[in-house]
C-alpha cells in the first residue's frame, strides 16, 4: 500500500488557512442581512454551527464545507462551515481543496489536545497562524482519506440518532410531567383552588409544610478527591468522599452558581455549601414524586441575588403545590422514571459508540491500522 506522508500545513499548497478578523460591530443583525457570522465557537454544534447573527461587511470568509476551527478560548474546538459565512477573530477557517475535507475534520478533532496545548496567554488562550502553519500534517492517499472519513461518517450518524431518541423521549417525559404533576392520572372531578384547578382528591400546601432546604457543608477540594461517596456541588457531582453527611435517596438543590438545579441521588452523599439538600417534614410524600415535582417548578426563575446567582430558601419554602394521595405518587412516579431509564439506557449506548469512534480515530487517523479500498 502508498506510505502515508507527512508535511507542515505551511507548505501543503492544498491547504488554505484563513484567519478570522471581525467586522465592525456596527454590521452586525438578526434579521439575515448580509453574512451570517460567527465571531468564535459559541454556536458551534456536533458538526455543523447554527446562525443567530449577520453582517453586512463582512472581511474574512469561510466557504461551505471549510474546518472551522476555534483559535481563541477556548482552543481546539471543530466545525464545518455548511454555507459561505464570515468569520470573526475567535476562528480559523481551513480549506481542503484536493483532499478529503472530512477527513481532515476528524483529524483536527482527534489533535484537540495538542492544539490546546499549543495555545498561548495564562489567562486567555490563543493559538496563533504561525502556529498552525508548522502543524505537521499527514498526507493519506485520497482513496484512503475518503474510506476513513466514510467509516468514522458512520459511527458518527449513529451518535446522531441516539441524540435524537434522547432529545424525543426527553420532549416526551416534559410534556408528561406537565401533565401528570398538575391533572394526576385518570381524575374526572377537580376542584377551586388558591393555586388553581386541581384534582378533587389532591390538596394544595406552602412547600414549607412538606420539606426544608437544609445547607450543605463545605468540603476542600483535596478531600473530593478519594472515596466512595458522591460529593454534590450546585449542579451534580463534583468529587467523592471517604464519608457522607446525609443518607440516601436523596435530592440536592443548587444554591449558588447554578441555582436551582434539581439533582437526585441514589447513594448516601455530601452535598457542599453551593448546594441545599432537602430535609422532609411531611410523612405521606414519596421523594422521587418531589424531585419531578421540585424540577417542574422551575427554580431557577427565583435567583434574587445581584452578583453571584443565588437561592433564598425562604422565598423557596412559600411556594405552593398540589399533593396527590401516596398511592397516586407512586403511580406517577413509575411512569416518569420509565423515562429516565430509556434515557440512561440511550446515554450509555451514545458511551460505547463514542469509545469505539476515539478508539477507531486513533487506529486510523494515524495509520497504525490502514484500510482496504
């Protein structure tokens, strides 16, 4: 089989690389006007960015099908280009004119850490043109860069359509939610309420009456790091701890930072000091049923603070809800986390097929295992 060689960006005269420079602000708009624009990463998707912004004079231009690639914080980050657009200083376009641009786009995914690596400033990273020109890139057959695109394409589609089966059964749980937390399952009689119209059997109640947010403690970040006990921030798990400071299953609701933040726990675990946990007061209330419950009120809304996000308990504690019978709690509860499941479920599929394509990158990206054409 043809070798494999190996050249400095800078000398492949089939490759261009164009440096972003931004328009004057004074361009830019929503309304489709010109170029669409994109100043850096920030709409950047899985393959393709999307457009909320114009300009009408524009400098630099990527063509379709051009690697966009992120320059400036942070570094690293890949897209194509799927239309002529500008670009602005955040970004680097890099035109493949003889050779397979789609190959090159998982080539410069599978170099992510070498080009973060490369970027400079302690605070603010960047990577320079100089920089990239003294890349050494390699230079596959075509036929050979075409069937390594072709294979990674495939595992890449794959991907796609668990993120599509995850986004609709999350569309689905929400609407569900919706519905099985304010009408409950199968109710003919509703009542007048100070919430509202609500299930006859149901009752309205203060939060307070049901649970209180309990603050968590905090924990230095050396003491995260060993243990078996998850250790909870303001929005999921930030480490694990030789010991646990409260008893599972149980919720932990963000408090600074991601405020609002509803997350549910198994195990036994530390919430810290950006995070409360949910200490019960009512006897006849199922957890879980409070954590759907908790999630459907939308807490992030209540950020009163000016600076740093932050949750008052105390204005958390006067909200009102309606409570369905135990029983009823349960039966809602059965349904959603039925949901949950084939969510996990499709998560842990999207896993393994994103091992297998870091796995296949590195085997064929690199030549160490070469393709039959």
């Amino acid at each position: 089989m043809e070798k494999w060689r190996t050249e400095k960006l800078e000398k492949i005269k089939n490759i261009e690389l164009i440096m972003g420079q931004s328009p004057p602000s004074s361009s830019f708009n929503e309304n489709s006007e010109g170029l669409p624009f994109l100043q850096g990463n920030a709409d950047f998707g899985s393959i393709y960015p999307t457009i909320s912004k114009y300009t009408t004079n524009p400098i630099k231009i990527a063509l379709e099908d051009d690697i966009l690639l992120s320059v400036r914080a942070p570094v690293g980050d890949i897209n194509l280009a799927p239309f002529k657009l500008c670009i602005g200083r955040g970004l680097a376009a890099i035109r493949i004119k003889e050779n397979s641009n789609i190959f090159y786009f998982y080539w410069f995914q599978k170099i992510k850490n070498i080009l973060e690596n490369l970027g400079i400033g302690s605070t603010f990273k960047a990577i320079t043109k100089n920089e990239l020109k003294r890349l050494a890139i390699p230079i596959p057959p075509l036929s050979e860069q075409q069937k390594i695109a072709e294979i990674l394409g495939t595992v890449d589609e794959a991907i796609q359509r668990v993120d599509e089966v995850i986004e609709k059964t999350k569309r689905l749980k929400q609407g569900l939610m919706k519905e099985l937390l304010t009408k409950g399952i199968g109710h003919k009689e509703f009542k007048d309420s100070e919430i509202g119209r609500i299930p006859k059997k149901w009752e309205a109640t203060k939060a307070e009456e049901v649970f209180c947010l309990e603050y968590g403690e905090g924990l230095v970040r050396s003491d995260r790091d060993n243990g078996k006990f998850p250790v909870f921030g303001s929005n999921g798990i930030v480490g694990y701890h030789s010991k646990y400071l409260i008893k599972g299953p149980g919720i932990i609701v963000g408090r600074k930072g991601t405020i609002g933040a509803v997350t549910w726990s198994e195990e036994d675990f530390w919430p810290i000091d950006t995070a409360y946990y949910i200490n019960l007061k009512y006897k006849d209330i199922n957890l879980k049923w409070l954590y759907y419950k908790l999630i459907s009120l939308n807490l992030p809304k209540l950020n009163m603070a000016t600076g740093v996000p932050g949750l008052n308990r105390e204005i958390v504690h006067l909200l009102k809800f309606a409570i369905p019978l135990k029983e009823e709690q349960q039966e809602i509860v059965d349904i959603l986390t039925t949901f949950d499941s084939k969510i996990e479920t499709e998560k842990k599929r999207k896993e393994r097929l994103e091992r297998i394509k870091k796995e296949l990158m590195e085997e064929l990206l690199t030549g160490k295992k070469r393709v039959k054409i």
